[in-house]
C-alpha cells in the first residue's frame, strides 16, 4: 500500500474538516499561502506544525461516530 504524500494528507484532512484553507490555517497556527504551498506540494510543514496537524487527526478520529 502506497503511502499518502503529506500534501494530499493535509488536502484530506482539511476537506474532512469542512474547513476552508484559511481557517484550517487558524487551526494550524499558520498563514492563509504556507497551507497553499503545503497542499501544492511547494513546501512542507516543520515538526512543530506536523503535532498540530497530527492533533487535528486524533479529534478528527475521536468525534467519528463508531459504526
């Protein structure tokens, strides 16, 4: 199984969230064009922006309804 690029992984995410590539932003704590350049493959997040990411996963999660 291959694995998903961190710009496709933060794309997901952010769609899934229903958040708009500002306010996934605001989530990250980061500007409005290092989300467009993450997402674009131009660039990537540091560590301290990846917890953050990884945060937004783990209550993603959480909140999922169990089937």
């Amino acid at each position: 199984m291959p694995k998903i690029s961190i710009s496709k992984m933060i794309t997901e995410l952010r769609v899934t969230l229903g958040l708009t590539q500002e306010q996934f932003a605001a989530r990250v704590g980061v500007t409005l064009s290092t989300i467009n350049r993450w997402e674009n493959s131009k660039g990537k997040p540091s560590p301290l922006a990846m917890l953050r990411i990884e945060e937004l996963q783990k209550e993603l999660k959480q909140n999922k309804p169990s089937k």
